[in-house]
C-alpha cells in the first residue's frame, strides 16, 4: 500500500470517527482505543495536568514545544495541523512562553522541540524545524 493510500484511509477512519462522535453524546465507548478517538485538530496543552491527561487518553501523542514570535515554529505550523487531521497521533501544542514550567519539565531548551509520547512514554526528542515526510515516518513507525 502507497502511503497516499495509507494518509486516505487514516483520513477516512477519522471523519468515520468525528461523525461517530458527533452524532453521539457524551456517552461513547470507554473502552475503545485511545487512537479512535484521536483529535483531528492541534490540542492546546495549558499546563501539566492537561499535559497528563492528553498523553494518558492517547497511544501516540506528537508534542510540539513552540513560541508565537518562532519563525521556524510559524513554518512548521501547517505541517502539524496536517499530522493532527491526517495521523492516528494525537498533536499537543505547548507554549513555551504561556507554560514555562512545563516546556522546563519536558526539557525544551530550545524551539521547536518535538518529542513522541507513545503508551505515556516519551521515546523521541526532534529539536529544530523538521520536514512533514521525517514526522510522519515517526508517527507511522510508533502507530
């Protein structure tokens, strides 16, 4: 299978998802797996028990560690809206500015820091603007 096959049918099963989740109420499955729930749009993290929660309800979770005023950051921002819609990776975006405690705790030292947090572990760290093909093999290769 391409991996134009492979981003249209995980874009399918998300809009399948977002329909499911639409057309219902709060009462979905909790047993289903966290990457059927996967958001399809950028989470804003605002501080560490937000940051927990989102790691904890996801199997893979992409977090990218940016400032406003980044121009590497603003160039990498539709590369991550487009692995929020098109991955079974949750994104979390994290201010550095707006959460200096937590961009210090996940070690964001400088911007943009990505890191990779799959079953609540983090297992890759990305410092600097990277290419969409180089994230999505990341994704793909924890998915």
């Amino acid at each position: 299978m391409s991996s134009d096959d492979e981003r249209e049918r995980i874009r399918e099963r998300k809009k399948e998802r977002l329909k499911e989740q639409l057309g219902e109420d709060d009462s979905t499955d909790k047993d289903s797996t966290a990457s059927e729930g996967t958001p399809s749009t950028p989470i804003h993290v605002d501080g560490s028990a937000e940051f927990e929660e989102v790691v904890e309800s996801n199997r893979v979770v992409l977090v990218d560690c940016y400032a406003d005023w980044c121009g590497p950051c603003q160039m990498m921002e539709p590369t991550i809206d487009a692995l929020a819609a098109e991955t079974d990776a949750a994104v979390a975006k994290v201010d550095v500015d707006g959460n200096q405690r937590l961009a210090g705790q996940l070690g964001a030292q400088s911007i943009p820091t990505l890191l990779l947090y799959v079953d609540g572990e983090p297992v890759e760290r990305l410092v600097g603007a990277k290419d969409r093909g180089t994230l999505e093999s990341l994704i793909e290769q924890y998915s």
